[in-house]
C-alpha cells in the first residue's frame, strides 16, 4: 500500500488528517509531527523551508508518493520550492480560503487570522491578489496561540485569552467572513465562534483540502491505517491525540534523518533533531574529565534528565577518579525517554597535541561502552565542537569517520547509531562527514561492505 504522508509543526494538521479519514477512512496514512521544531509559524521562512524539504524527504523515504504540508505557514514556506526539489512527488499544501470566503461575505469585509510565517509568504500574497474579488482583506497575527494549543491545550485559560485577543479586532473592524489560517485554530472553532459573534461566518480549508488529496489519490486503498511520528515526546503526542481526536494511539519518536547509511547490520543516521528526546539506549554526553555538567549539551542533559545525572556523576567520579582520555563513565538518562547516558571526556581543542586522536578515543570509548551495555542503539551530538573550540567542520568529521570505522570493525555491536544536532547547519557538516567516512570505507575493501 502506498501511505499519504502528512506533516505539520505539531498536532494542527491533525485536523487535515480527520477530514481526510472522512472520507478515506482505511486509506494508510503516516502522519508526522515535527513538535521538536514547533511552532513553524515564529521561525524565519527560510528556516521553515529547509525543515519542509528535510521533512518531505523523509516522508518519500517511508514510501509516501502524496505528501500534504498540513501547515499554513510550512505551505506559504515551501510549497512552491518542495514541488521542485521532489519532481516525482505530488504535493497538496495548506492556503487561506479567501477564495471561497470573497464569494460568501455579504459586506466584503474579510478577516484572516494566520501566523507571521503565513503573512510573509508568497503564497498568501498570490491567493489574496487572485482570489479576494475586490473584498478588504483585515490581516490578524497570531503570535503565541498555535504554541498554547500545543503546550497548553485548548480549554487552557491562556489559549483562550489569545483567542480574545486576536479575534475581537477582527469582529470590531466589521469582518462577516473569518479565514482560518493556521491548521492548528479549528481545534479552536467553538472559542472563536464565541468571540466573533453570531453573524460571522468562519471558514477551515481543511475538508477542501482533504478533497484535494483525494482527487490526486484516485481510489483509496482498504485496510490501512494511521502511523503517527514525532520529532518529540510520543507520550505527549498521545495525550493530545486522545484530547483532539477522541483516538487511543501509540506514536512512535523519530528522528528526521537527512543522511543515512547502513554498515553491516548497523544503520548510521544523521538527525536534525533534540538529543535529549531520543529514544536510544544510550545518548552521549562530552563531560569534563570531572564529570561536571554546566555548559553547553551537558548541561541540557542534566536539565532534560534532572538531578539523578549528576548525583550518579559525583559518586562515578569518587569511585572511579577522573575520566581519562579513551574511557567513559556512564549513569542513568533521569527522566529523558533514553536509559543511559555515556560520559566521555571531550578533549579541548589545543595547538601542539594530537586533536584528531583525542577525539577518536573520546568516540571509540562511548561505543565501547554502548557495546558492553547491549544497547541497541545510540545518539552522539557533535562532540568537543563549541565550547571545547575544535573546529565545526573537523569535529564532525573527524566523529563521523571514527563511528563508521568503528562500526565496520564490530558489524554486529549495535542497531544504530545517530548523529544529533538540533542546529540543521551542524547537522548537515555531520551529514557531509558521514558522506565522505562511507565513501572513504567503500574504497577499502577488507574494512567490510557498506550500503
């Protein structure tokens, strides 16, 4: 079967989703969340085209050849550029319904309520110009409020303030037509409806965009179901799915691989995602050789984890000593969802010594260390660049290249290996390295066949 994959920043576009089970109830469908990054909406439209197209990609890896950006402003982002990068793949996005709201509204006063990433974009631009028929089209941001339903939910005290906020100079202007313009505020339909009063008329595109889809699709298939993923907590996720949808789920973490290899029976992916959500055996942390964690991904970690972390540091460090060059320490992950965390020393950067090699030892020891715990999989930041100075480029580089060597002398050590940055940039230098380490293995034979 082939699944219609749809995104969103978080649970918005879950109310694409439902219009779209209506009428394809058993049609597969992989619907993905990227709440690590949410909301797309205060992000920078570049940022939230690179994360579309990272986003797509993966999609079209898990076999989606009908992708719907079930989000206003990843549409108003990325749609036009997403229909370039993946020629072969049909998309359907998210645009306001001024079409449709111009041949309703009797006083053609027509309000909009949409994020700053939607406004900004050329799509709106283009839909208002084509499609307003001389309407006065009254623009309202709505910072903050596609967040409250995510954090918050959408009885909370402060997502109803919000909607207040940003629906009552809508209603004062005079509007008799409301355009939803993020996926996120039908969810929200009974609030506004409140605010706007009764002779306003709100429209969701969403069922016009389900009908979309499914002109695209042709026939549905019989017997599929919906997989969930999210770039953060699934738990959360399921929570919000059993409020939004009335539905019992279990939704699995992933990580939005950009670049992925496998050597042996381990997979090595490239991950543009929270190292501290990663559901792994074990993340890596590079601690001082005390093993105190107050800057940088160690202090995340022990914020994401709690005080468990150092505690079990303190008592590693007074039973052990410091953490040398090429050893590790590990302790529980807290309450991160991963059920270790490997210390290693991360060897700062310094003229006149061996950089490369302390790094090397620094990598080999964490998966050592993973290896002897029988973990099957593990999640390494880029380790000693920033505030242990070691150049980005070389950093990751020099992990990248260390992991698959590592992974080619023990083929059978782990299941996976991840590579997580949070910052796309730092993970595209790791998808670069990984690249480069897996042409590098390939040109050596006896160092074992990667795919």
């Amino acid at each position: 079967m082939t699944a219609v994959g749809i995104f969103d920043s978080g649970v918005g576009g879950l109310s694409v989703l439902a219009e779209f089970r209506r009428l394809a109830p058993e049609h597969p469908v992989i619907y993905l969340a990227d709440q690590a990054w949410a909301p797309y909406g205060e992000r920078s439209l570049d940022e939230v085209r690179d994360r579309s197209v990272m986003i797509a990609r993966d999609l079209i890896n898990r076999g989606c050849e009908l992708v719907v950006v079930a989000c206003n402003s990843a549409s108003a982002a990325a749609l036009h550029h997403l229909r370039g990068v993946f020629p072969e793949t049909q998309f359907v996005g998210m645009e306001p319904a001024v079409k449709p709201a111009a041949s309703q509204s009797q006083r053609g006063v027509i309000g909009v309520l949409a994020t700053n990433a939607t406004f900004q974009g050329e799509l709106y631009s283009s839909v208002v110009d084509r499609h307003s028929n001389g309407a006065q089209i009254v623009e309202q941001a709505c910072p903050g409020l596609a967040d409250a339903v995510e954090r918050l939910g959408v009885d909370a005290t402060e997502t109803l303030r919000l909607v207040a906020l940003y629906v009552a100079p809508l209603r004062d202007a005079g509007v008799d037509t409301l355009v939803l313009g993020c996926t996120h505020y039908p969810f929200l339909l009974d609030a506004i409806e409140d605010v706007a009063g009764p002779g306003v008329t709100v429209i969701d595109p969403a069922p016009a965009v389900a009908r979309q889809t499914m002109r695209l699709l042709g026939d549905p298939e019989m017997g599929g179901n919906t997989v969930f993923l999210t770039t953060g907590d699934a738990g959360v996720f399921a929570a919000q799915i059993r409020t939004l949808l009335d539905e019992d789920t279990q939704p699995h973490s992933t990580p939005i691989a950009i670049s992925r290899h496998r050597i042996g029976a381990t997979q090595i992916a490239v991950a543009v995602a929270d190292l501290t959500a990663q559901a792994v055996g074990a993340i890596v942390n590079a601690a001082n050789d005390r093993l105190q964690h107050g800057g940088g991904v160690a202090a995340a970690i022990v914020r994401a984890g709690g005080a468990i972390i150092q505690e079990e540091s303190n008592t590693w460090l007074s039973e052990h000593g410091p953490v040398e060059a090429g050893h590790a320490a590990v302790t529980t992950a807290g309450a991160m969802p991963a059920h270790h965390v490997i210390h290693v020393a991360g060897p700062v950067y310094r003229a006149g010594q061996d950089n490369q090699q302390l790094l090397r030892l620094a990598v080999a020891a964490a998966l050592d260390a993973a290896e002897d715990l029988e973990v099957p999989s593990v999640a390494f930041p880029a380790i000693s660049a920033g505030v242990y100075g070691y150049p980005l480029d070389e950093a990751t580089a020099v992990l990248a290249d260390e992991v698959v060597r590592w992974v080619a002398v023990h083929p059978d050590g782990l299941g996976e290996v991840r590579l997580v940055a949070l910052d796309p940039h730092v993970a595209d230098r790791f998808a670069v390295g990984l690249d480069r380490a897996v042409v590098r293995l390939r040109s050596e034979p006896s160092e074992g066949p990667a795919e």
